[in-house]
C-alpha cells in the first residue's frame, strides 16, 4: 500500500501518523513526483492498493448497441488508488473484498493472454 500524503489534508496527516507496517507514503504536496508511475488520485488522501486478477459476467452488445447476452471478462491485476479512506480499517475491508472476490472468480492464465 501506498500513501499518497497531501500536508494540507487533516484526513491525510491523521492516515501518515497511524501508517501501517508495510506500507509506504509519498509526500504530494508540491505535486505528484516524476518517479511516481501509479493511478493518478482524484484528492488527497489517495491509497494506491494491489487488486488481484478476477473474471466477472457482463452483458453482450452488437454493435447496435442490442443486447445479445452475457459474457464473461477477465480483468487484469492492476492497482488501484482509494480516494479519502477514512480509516485504514476501511482500506483492509477493501483489500479483504478484493482478495474474495478474486478467490470467487479467478482470472485464467490463458484468458489473461488474449
């Protein structure tokens, strides 16, 4: 996990002084750093997290824009920033959601690679 930490932020000053083990902060107060490649934040505090890979059924559409059914759709992992959590209890529950929901539904290597 992944602090992104605005000085300005009551919210952002009170998630850095409680920061867990493990996670990290950078410091955006004078902008986001050139080094930092993550999801862009849309406000201060941001928390960027690991979500796992995980398939989900979709609808279907012909390039009408009609229904034709449902399909499944395998999502990537990829990383995510949490805008204002409010705790970092509200960040594990997003993480422990993550992880069932990717457990449930495991994205598959070979429909990964298409």
């Amino acid at each position: 996990m992944l602090l992104l930490h605005h000085q300005e932020s009551e919210l952002s000053r009170a998630l850095l002084a409680a920061l867990p083990g493990g996670a990290t902060s950078l410091d955006c107060t004078g902008g986001i750093p050139a080094s930092y490649a993550g999801p862009t934040p849309s406000a201060y505090p941001s928390v960027v997290v690991d979500v796992p890979g995980y398939t989900q059924t979709v609808p279907a559409y012909d390039a009408d824009g009609g229904l034709t059914g449902m399909t499944t759709q395998t999502v990537a992992a990829h990383q995510e920033a949490l805008r204002m959590p409010a705790t970092w209890a509200a960040v594990d529950q997003y993480d422990a959601y993550t992880a069932a929901r990717a457990a449930a539904s495991p994205a598959s290597s070979a429909s990964l690679a298409e």
